[in-house]
C-alpha cells in the first residue's frame, strides 16, 4: 500500500457563531467556521422571525408608491 495517500482525520471542536452551540467532529480540515446550524436555522426550528418577510417586489412597490 501507498504511504501517505489518505488525508489525516483531526477532532474538530466548532461553534456556531449564532447561538455558540459547540459541535465535535471528525474532519480531514483543521478549522471549519459555522456562520448558522441545525439549533437556531430557521427551518430546522420553525421560527419565521430570522428569515426575511420582504421580497425584492415588495421593495419595489414600496418604494415607488405602488399599491
């Protein structure tokens, strides 16, 4: 068998930048950075509030006084 023809495996510890909810995996990357995850994204807790209510229509009609 080759040598050295696998990535190495390293224990990760990552945190939602969020809630800070930690997460402990194994990856073949040193540093990963999570910006949103399954505890606070808005489709996993079905919470509507995070998401945006308008739409770029909704500006435009706003915007130009259309009703």
């Amino acid at each position: 068998m080759k040598k050295d023809l696998h990535p190495t495996v390293n224990k990760v510890e990552t945190t939602c930048s969020t809630c800070n909810t930690k997460y402990n995996f194994s990856s073949s990357a040193k540093n990963i950075k999570v910006d949103i995850c399954a505890s606070c994204h808005p489709f996993y807790t079905g919470d509507k509030s995070v998401a945006k209510s308008t739409g770029q229509v909704d500006k435009f009609n706003k915007k130009y006084g259309i009703k």
